[in-house]
C-alpha cells in the first residue's frame, strides 16, 4: 500500500510485521511514527526497541527473531523497529517462521531507504509493505489539500499541485512550506497559486523546466532572468547546455512517437504532465527546428567539454541560435 492509505488501514488495525521502504525519508518517519501512535505505547522506554540491520547477522539474527516473542511490559503492545535491514535468502531463512506465525502483542517495522540489495520482502507473505516511493505530483497535490483541511485550512486544488513542482515532489519540503504558508493567512483565507509563488522558493529542477520552455517560447528576457538566477545558485554553463540539448531532444521525441500523453510517458520515463506540455511545445516550435536546435546544442555542448570551445562561447552561441537563429 503506498503511504498516503495507511492511516485508512491502520484503523482496522495493527499488523504484526510491516515493511516501511522507500526513498522518501519523510513518509517514512511518519509511517513508523503512525504505526507507534497506533500502538499506545505507556512505556516507549522497555517497549520501543529499535536495532540497526546491518548487525543482524548470524547469532544476532537468531537472538534477534527469539526477542521478538518477549512480552511487553505494562503495555498491550511491544514495538520492534529493524533499520536498514537487507537478509539475504539464508538469512530469511531465520525470520520466515516467526513472520508465519508472529507474536501477537509485538508489532514489528522494517524500515529500508532501498538503497541496498536483498530478498525482496516486499513480496514475502505475511509483511505488510508500506510504500513510501516519492509521489507523483497530483498524488502529493490531493495528499497536502487532505492534510491542510483536517486543520481548517483551505488550498486550492491547482496551488497544492503548484506546491507540489515547486517542492520538487519532496513532501518533507511540502510539508515545511505549508506550515510556512499558514502562517501568513488571515482567518478565513485559503493558500493561493500567488502566495505560494510569492513564497516558496523553486526546486531546482522547476526552474529547469521554467528555462526550457522560456527557450520553447523564445521569451528572452525570462529566459535570461531564470539562466541568471540559477547560475548564482552555483549552476554552470555545461549544466545550461546539458538541459537545453535534452529539452530539445524531448521535443523530437514526443513529435515522432504516438499514443496517449500517459503512452509516451511511459516509454520515455518522464510526467504525462510533462508530456502534455513538451507537445505544445513542440507544436509551437515545429519537428523541424526543434530537430535543429538539438543538433545544434547537442553539438556546442560536446565542443565546449572536449575543449573546442569555452563553456560560455557555447552557451552564448547556442542562445543566439535559439533566440535568433
């Protein structure tokens, strides 16, 4: 289950193994700290135990998996939480039979960041796997809106999806900016597409896709405004040109493949949203030039890495082509 249903799940109430994975290190946090709130823990200090996986080898393990059967005391529940926690097939092995039959006052939480390799015990019966993968922006969107209402605060249905790019989909961020936002409302007020822009600084990568349509639109001045800004940010010509060769090379390809936005968003990897938008774009522009223009930066880009030409000579050149070509 992703993330955003586990407080509808945790109503029906608690299950005895859980694995809490996923690069999102908010949703994870918060799904532990849901899954403890659930168990009305009186003693957190003997009943909250909490081991580092990486020690989970060997005799540690099997000390580990008969521990798990001790009684809580002075509680109904007991929490175990295994961090970073990868067996590999032997070492499931040692964990499978209490996974089948699980004691049924300890709650245990595998909480995995995914980063390393190990039997995936996502797929394993009996673990109930909590997905907390970064959301897509429309899924963060309805996630935030939900969040702000249950404390009386009103945000429109495009400003949460604003939010969402603006925090480049990171919902800790999301989360921080919203509290921020509350703080500037009068009673009454709801959370605008113009106090967010007005507030929340851009992620990097928004203000990317803002200079990369600049250039599809041949807005000059925005597109020097946001190339300033970002380069006093520490971003640099080769990075400029990389972003630029891409965008192009997007255009040529949402232009030559058919099929739904949702179609080409899944060959290529990117957002429908994206998709959507990157085909306006490429109407505007047409296949032919936008075949041009990516040849052509392509072609500066790989001159000012191997030394033919300075970075800046071939960033000006490729926004003369663009601009004025």
């Amino acid at each position: 289950m992703k993330f955003v249903e586990l407080a509808k799940k945790l109503k029906e109430g608690l299950d005895p193994v859980y694995l809490v994975e996923g690069e999102d290190a908010y949703f994870r946090e918060h799904a532990v700290g849901m899954i403890r709130s659930k168990c009305s823990l009186s003693m957190p200090a003997l009943n909250d135990i909490r081991v580092d996986g990486d020690t989970l080898k060997g005799e540690k393990l099997s000390s580990f998996v008969a521990d798990l059967n001790a009684l809580p005391f002075l509680d109904e529940k007991r929490l175990v939480r295994a961090a970073e926690f990868y067996p590999t097939e032997r070492e499931w092995g040692m964990l499978e039979p209490y996974v089948k039959s699980p004691c049924p006052s300890t709650v245990l939480v595998i909480v995995n960041g995914g980063k390393k390799k190990g039997v995936e015990l996502k797929k394993k019966n009996g673990i109930t796997y909590i997905d907390c993968s970064k959301e897509s922006e429309e899924t963060l969107s309805k996630w935030i809106f939900s969040l702000l209402r249950a404390k009386n605060v009103r945000i429109g249905g495009d400003a949460a999806l604003l939010l969402a790019r603006y925090c480049g989909q990171d919902a800790a961020r999301m989360y921080r900016e919203a509290e921020k936002l509350v703080l500037l409302l009068d009673k009454g007020e709801e959370i605008t597409a113009e106090l967010i822009e007005e507030n929340v600084p851009k992620d990097t990568e928004y203000k990317l896709y803002e200079l990369t349509q600049a250039a599809s639109k041949r807005n000059f001045s925005a597109f020097s405004e946001i190339l300033h800004d970002l380069m006093e940010k520490g971003f640099d010509e080769y990075a400029a040109l990389s972003a630029l060769a891409s965008h192009y090379r997007v255009l040529v390809e949402v232009t030559s493949l058919k099929g739904s936005d949702a179609e080409v968003s899944a060959i290529l990897g990117i957002k429908p949203y994206a998709v959507q938008k990157n085909r306006e774009a490429a109407r505007r522009l047409g296949q032919r030039r936008a075949e041009e223009l990516f040849q052509t930066v392509y072609a500066l880009a790989a001159d000012a890495r191997s030394g033919g030409m300075s970075k800046t000579g071939a960033l000006d050149a490729a926004i003369a082509e663009i601009f004025f070509g």
